[in-house]
C-alpha cells in the first residue's frame, strides 16, 4: 500500500520502481523509502514493533519445544522415525585456530549487532584474543554433537 502511493505520486514510474526495488534488496545509495509501519485492516503496527513480535514468537518456540521434548534420546528417537533413511557420518575434523582468525578477519565491517550485542567490528579488533575460545568452543561442539544454545538465537529483521 505504502508503494503504490509512491508510484501513483510519482510520474517516472520506471525510475521509481527501481528506487523502491533498491530499497529492499538494500543497494540503495540512500534510504528515503523506508517502510515504518504496516496496516492490518484497522490496526497499524510498526516494522521494529513486529519485528520484536516474529523474535519473542521464535525464542518461545525453541523453548516449548525443548520443553516437550526434555530429553536427548526421545528426540533422536522422533527424528529417526521420520526420517528412516540412514544418517551420514561426519567426519570430525577439527578447526585450528589459524582458520578461526581468519574467518574472524573475513567478517564484513558492519557495525550492526547480532543477538550478543557485538558487531563484526568489534569481533575483527578483538580476533586475537578471542580466537582461542573460539576455537575450543567449536571443536567442544563437533565432537559432542551439541551446540551452546546461546548460540543458537538470531534477530530477524525485515
């Protein structure tokens, strides 16, 4: 609704139309057409209001599930009876901690924060120190088939 007000406003509907697609795919020089809100008949709700929304919904999710199914082997149990096929074996090759400074330092330099708070900038100046932990946290994960669930949050944005 909020485009088609664009266009309609507008009369190069071609240049427009590129503009606004720009916008979205986020290689806009500029961000003039942000959408702030979205109108559900009546009800207007704002983009970091629903964003908020789809991120609590996701959390509470993870968490009712691990709560219905609390132990390990009940779940590999319902996993193997939907998928009777048999599983590949992983090879455990562990990670040096040369490749975790160097994805560290392959980031892109945003500066926008994940769920932890820290962003690819901070991570890139602080590689060397924290490229041990890392490391030991990743190997730690092949070899027990587990990972932190801390490590298993994201924020959507849209």
């Amino acid at each position: 609704m909020y485009y088609n007000e664009l266009l309609s406003s507008y009369t190069n509907k071609s240049k427009m139309s590129w503009n606004i697609i720009n916008n979205e795919i986020g290689t806009a020089p500029n961000k003039k057409f942000i959408q702030t809100e979205f109108k559900l008949g009546n009800k207007s709700i704002s983009t970091k209001q629903s964003a908020k929304m789809l991120n609590n919904y996701c959390i509470n999710s993870v968490h009712e599930l691990i709560t219905q199914q609390p132990k390990t082997e009940l779940a590999i149990f319902s996993l193997k009876e939907s998928f009777p096929y048999e599983f590949l074996q992983i090879i455990n090759i562990p990670m040096t901690e040369t490749e975790v400074k160097y994805n560290v330092y392959s980031l892109k330099n945003k500066t926008s924060c994940g769920y932890d708070g820290l962003s690819n900038k901070i991570l890139k100046l602080c590689g060397c120190q924290i490229s041990k932990p890392l490391t030991y946290i990743h190997n730690k994960s092949l070899i027990s088939g587990t990972c932190p669930d801390c490590l298993k949050y994201a924020i959507i944005v849209f």
